[in-house]
C-alpha cells in the first residue's frame, strides 16, 4: 500500500498556505481558511491514501481529516 500524504493547512502572512508535508514550496495560498481547507481536503480524496491537518494561526492542531485505508495499521 502507498504511504500516506499529509497536507498542511497553516497560515502564511496574511493568508493560509496548503503545503505537502516534505515539499519546498505551497501547493496553493489562499486569503480564507475555508477556501484552503476545500481545496486541501479535495486534492487529499484525489490523491488516497492522504491526511489534511489543519492548523490555527498559533500553529496548534485544529482538525484532521484522514481519507483511504492506513498503510502501517498497528498489530493487535
């Protein structure tokens, strides 16, 4: 099974950032967090197996949206 993706949603500047963990640069930027988070969690079903974290403008984890089976379930 494929690895997992995870793409962050987390503010940038003015505006809030869609990155793929591990990527230099943002997939998109966008001026509202609603439009970022769409576009995260529609580009995450795409691309399965994939997660969507979604940050406040402090960096802490709001939400998380899971999308596909776990590649690495645990045992037991």
């Amino acid at each position: 099974m494929a690895k997992r993706k995870i793409y962050d949603v987390s503010p940038r500047g003015e505006g809030w950032a869609v990155k793929q963990r591990g990527a230099k640069r943002a997939v998109a930027i966008f001026q509202d967090k609603s439009a970022a988070v769409s576009r995260a969690r529609g580009i995450a079903k795409v691309r399965e197996p994939a997660q969507v974290v979604v940050r406040t403008k402090d960096g802490s984890i709001q939400t998380e949206y899971t999308y596909g089976g776990d590649p690495s379930p645990p045992r037991g």
